[in-house]
C-alpha cells in the first residue's frame, strides 16, 4: 500500500498499534474502537497508527477501502485546508447528508432531505491565504499545516478557480513587503469578483505605525503588475484599478471592502432557486441578515422586501445596486443589529414569508420573534447543522412545520456542511 505524505512535523510518541476503521467521524478523522481517532482513514480499513491517547497519526495501510482514492492535490496529508481529497465523492457526500440527518435527531427533527448540492473542484471564489516570511520577492502562502501555526507554501489548490491558482505567484509578491514588523501575521481574503480579484489584507502589525509608504509603494506596485481589482488593508484603500463588483440574480453590487460572497457562485445559485421557489407567491418578504443582498434582489422580483444586515457597508451597497435591476417590486434597506434589535413580531405583521441566513452564531433572537409572529413561511439558509437545529426547534414548537431541507457540500474535502430550509404554518 502506497504511505500517505506525512505532515513535516515530530513523529508521535508510542509504539505503531493495528486498528480497524469503523466509522468517519465529525472532523473528517477515521474513528477506531475506544475510540481512537486517524486522520486520513476510510471506514473498513486496517491501519498501523502511531501516538497515544485519542488522536494518532496514520503510519501505513494494511487494507485499504475500495472507497479510497488519489488526492488530486499534491499537498494534501500536510494542508490543513482539505481533510477528504483521499474519500470518493458519492460515500463522501452521502457522509455528510447522514451527519446533518443525525445533528436533526439530536433536536428530534424529522424532514424530507432533498438530494444535496455538491460543489465541483475549481470553483472556490473566495479564499483566505496565509502569509510567512519569505524574501524580497516573495512571501510563503498558503494553507496551515494540520496541528500546526505554520503553513505549507502552495503552488496549486484544487479547490480553487482557476483565476485564483493562476494568481499565487502574483499574491506571493504581493504580501512579500507586508513583514516591516515582526508581529506581521498577514492573512490575505481573496475574492473572485465579475472585474478580477479583490483582496483585503489582515494581520498586518498596526501599533507599530503599519506599513511604510515605501512598503505601500511596492503593494501598488505589484498590485498594478498584477492586475488586481483592489487591494486593502483591513479595508482602507491601498490600490485601486477598478471596482470589484458580482451580479446576484438581476442586479450588479459594487463589493465594499471585506464583503461577505458565498464561497462557490454554483452553491449560492442552489441556495437562492431554493429560497425563491419556497418564497413563491409571497406578498411581503424580510430579508433578514441579508449581506449584499444575495436573496434579496431575486425575492424582490416576487413582491416588496424589506431587508437588513448588521453591517453598514453591505447595506449600503445593496441600496446603491437597486439602479442596476429596475422593474423589481420594491426593497427598503436598513442596517440593524438583529441580535441586539431584531425585527418584532409586530413589525413582521404585514410580512408573510421571512428568509434569514445569519452566521454561525445563528439567529436565536430573531427566531424567537419570528416564532411569536404570524409570518406563515419562514425559509433559513445555514452554515451551521448545530445552531441551525437549536433555531428550528424553537420555530416547530410554534407550531411551524419543517417541510424540507437542502444539504449544500460548499466546502468541498472539508468536513463542513451547509443547509437551506423551509418552515411553514
């Protein structure tokens, strides 16, 4: 049997021992009786695996599953950025439908789970890639290593779409002057937009007096050879070519700084001919955490929305893109703190169909006004199983029903799984 690439870090302590794989557990490790747990082991497979305690580390096959794989990446077994290239795609996706089933039940859940969307390789429209020292030229970047601060210095992600990998040796030349400090621990969040890639830079050390002009001058430098759309830092302009902005269902945003985008267009496609068939025929729509408006503008073609999000920017630009889509049925935009001030069961009297799609936190304020409001149709889009089902709870036990549910594999090789829903009276 081929030995999986190690990890480049020490060797585990303890003798190899034998296990049977019986199951894959939540963070993608194989899970043997006791239970101990190994990376990068299918179910049925005999393994020798090395360390102590729970957590050991794969050593070599003894019996490798007909369900294994190649990793398409050379990286992978070091990255931590994928921890299923080695798992064939129907078993795999078929894994996490079972996990999301089995989080419901925790919650005494049943529904109708359509078949689940899966993300293809190649596809990835918004990436966060760390950065290390490196030289004058060009930084480290890449993904962390598994268990480790450091990271693995990529030269391709499969996950990525193509103008992203086409781009690291350009995003290494660009983060190669942000190290004027030792504290520096850049972190650059590209997004893919319809006008090229917009990247905001984080981790850079700012007590110290942030970067020089000097080190400014070559940003813009590089990013100009580049090409690049924008480039910030934590959100304050440091080049500007043009105006980074995504067409969502009929209307064109401008992207502010640091926008939220759905990782893949194909999953936020999915999740948004969801949410408008189950919205069909709705007189008044909330829109709640609405972003940039990824629901917004599409519902809005069905009847008048009333949409809000936390964050002022976003807001902002879903209000400035109204232009682009006339004919559409009226949106009023407001930035809101839905966890401090979500919208009242009063104020949802006139609505019949509320959309909300909140971070991983969930929105356990929110639904609470939602379950004691007369909103005959509620439809959640979720990137947390776990809050999810505590918000869902509270809204059957309202007296809604959960009609059906969407599993959505966004985070392809991961171990992460995303969700969109509809609840009714």
């Amino acid at each position: 049997m081929r030995r999986p690439r190690p990890a480049p870090r020490p060797k585990p302590q303890g003798p190899p021992v034998e296990l049977l794989i019986d199951h894959v557990g939540g963070d993608g490790d194989g899970v043997a009786q006791g239970p101990v747990f190994v990376p990068f082991a299918l179910p049925g497979e005999r393994v020798l695996a090395a360390g102590a305690g729970e957590r050991r580390e794969l050593i070599e096959l003894l019996a490798a599953s007909e369900q294994r794989v190649e990793p398409p990446c050379p990286h992978f077994f070091a990255c931590g950025g994928c921890a299923l290239q080695h798992w064939a795609h129907e078993p795999y996706l078929a894994w996490k439908v079972e996990r999301l089933r089995a989080t419901l039940a925790r919650e005494r859940l049943e529904t109708e789970i359509l078949p689940a969307f899966g993300a293809l390789p190649a596809t990835r429209r918004r990436v966060a890639l760390h950065a290390r020292k490196g030289n004058r030229e060009a930084a480290r970047l890449g993904y962390k290593i598994r268990k480790s601060w450091d990271l693995v210095d990529i030269d391709v992600c499969p996950i990525s779409d193509p103008k992203i990998q086409a781009a690291l040796p350009h995003l290494k030349r660009l983060a190669a002057p942000l190290f004027e400090h030792a504290k520096s621990a850049p972190t650059l969040h590209v997004t893919l937009s319809d006008t090229g890639l917009d990247i905001d830079i984080s981790g850079v050390e700012r007590k110290s007096g942030g970067l020089s002009a000097d080190a400014r001058m070559v940003l813009a430098e590089r990013a100009a050879a580049a090409d690049f759309a924008r480039v910030t830092l934590d959100g304050e302009m440091a080049y500007g070519a043009r105006m980074p902005q995504v067409r969502l269902g009929p209307a064109v945003v401008r992207l502010p700084p640091g926008a939220f985008l759905q990782a893949t267009a194909c999953a936020e496609e999915a999740m948004a001919a969801f949410v408008v068939e189950a919205a069909a025929g709705a007189t008044r729509i909330a829109d709640l955490y609405c972003g940039v408006g990824t629901f917004t503008f599409r519902l809005a073609e069905i009847a008048p929305v009333y949409a809000a999000d936390s964050a002022p920017p976003a807001v902002q630009a879903l209000s400035a893109a109204l232009a682009s889509a006339p004919g559409l049925k009226g949106v009023t935009a407001e930035a809101r703190d839905l966890v401090r001030r979500p919208m009242l069961a009063e104020e949802l009297k006139k609505v019949d169909v509320a959309v909300f799609d909140p971070p991983r936190a969930g929105a356990a304020e929110q639904t609470a006004e939602l379950a004691r409001s007369k909103v005959s149709r509620v439809i959640a889009v979720s990137c947390n199983p776990a809050t999810f089902v505590r918000d869902a709870r509270r809204l059957v036990d309202a007296g809604f029903t959960l009609e059906r549910l969407m599993p959505v594999d966004q985070f392809l090789w991961s171990s992460h799984v995303e969700l969109a829903a509809v609840f009714s009276r």
